[in-house]
C-alpha cells in the first residue's frame, strides 16, 4: 500500500511531468519502506540515490522545458531546485553518517517537499502548457 497515492489535484496538466511526479512518488514510497523495514545502510543508500539522481532528471527536463516556453518565474523555480537538491543531498550526508531518527525525517521532508513543490511551484507554469 502506497504511503502517498496520486491524486488528480496534483496534476499539473503536463503528461510528461505528471509521470515524473508520479515516479518521484513511487521512489519516496519505496525509500519509506525500506527504511520502515530496517533494512540494511547500503539499502537506504541505494534508495536514496535512486530518488536524488531521478530528481535531478526531472528537474532538468523541467526546466528545460520551461526555459522553451518562455516560463516568466523559470529563474526562481530553478533556484527552488537547486535548494531542494542541496537539502536532499544535505539529508543523505547525515542518512550515511547514520544520524538516528534521520530517515524517518528525510521521508517527511520529501513528502512535504513533492506535495508543496507541486501544488504550489508547479502549478505556476502549468498556463505554459495549456
């Protein structure tokens, strides 16, 4: 059973970045419950990674995207970006150096993190797209 399920409210009207939501998604799921099952460091890690460097992608193809619609906020939303990807990079650093408590912690940061991010930054330039 999926920690956070989609919803229609959270699409932004791009097909292309809806799906890329939606694996962001399933990778949060997927972290959570590797480390509800206390499974070993070298698994959480492994997860952790997985959901950064898909992140990263995504972040790319949407700025990217953006940048050829002309999106008016693009350099704020990059910024967003970065700082999202330094406080998940941030998060890994003390997941590997085994911080307790920390990866409950992480889950919740990205799970605010996607549900914000998307239904607040995202939604700014779905009128690109319409």
């Amino acid at each position: 059973m999926a920690l956070i399920k989609w919803r229609d409210s959270y699409s932004v009207g791009v097909e292309q970045f809806d799906n890329e939501h939606k694996t962001i998604l399933r990778l949060i799921n997927e972290m959570f419950e590797v480390v509800k099952d206390k499974h070993d460091q070298i698994s959480v890690n492994y997860e952790v990674d997985k959901l950064i460097n898909y992140t990263k992608k995504h972040f790319r193809n949407e700025e990217t995207a953006l940048e050829q619609a002309e999106f008016e906020l693009l350099d704020e939303h990059k910024a967003i970006h970065k700082r999202l990807v330094r406080e998940a990079i941030d998060f890994k650093e003390k997941i590997e150096n085994n911080t307790d408590g920390i990866n409950s912690d992480f889950y919740l940061f990205l799970r605010d993190w996607l549900l914000k991010h998307i239904l607040e930054e995202d939604m700014k330039y779905s009128v690109c797209f319409s």
